[in-house]
C-alpha cells in the first residue's frame, strides 16, 4: 500500500519521536511505557519510508485496555 503523503507522515513521526522523548524525560515513572510508544513511531516511520504499511483490512487490531 503506498502513503500518498509519505514526506508529511515522516514529520509527524518526528514530531511523535520528540514529544515521547520530552515526556519520558518529565515523567520518568512512564519512561518504558513511552519509550515503548517512541519505537512504535520510529516503527511505523520506517514503513513509511520503505512503503511496507501493512493493509489495515488485516491488521489485528487490539482492543483497548481502560481497566488498569
């Protein structure tokens, strides 16, 4: 599956990356949770750029934990 807008998918990984970062820095006692979150962006910014998004009719996707 091709991303039309790949340069601005990129750039909201950056920014994604940044902010994680900061936040993980301000809030050590989530530091794994966002770290975690900050590969995830790092993850998808490389499919972006390599054009290998998974088609999202197979992804599996989780459901949401609110009970915590």
């Amino acid at each position: 599956m091709s991303v039309s807008n790949m340069q601005r998918w990129t750039e909201i990984c950056d920014i994604q990356h940044e902010i994680l970062t900061k936040m993980s820095r301000r809030f050590p006692q989530r530091k794994k949770q966002l770290t975690s979150l900050t590969s995830d962006w790092d993850r998808f910014k490389h499919q972006v750029e390599s054009d290998n998004i998974p088609n999202c009719s197979s992804a599996k996707l989780s459901e949401p934990n609110y009970h915590h």
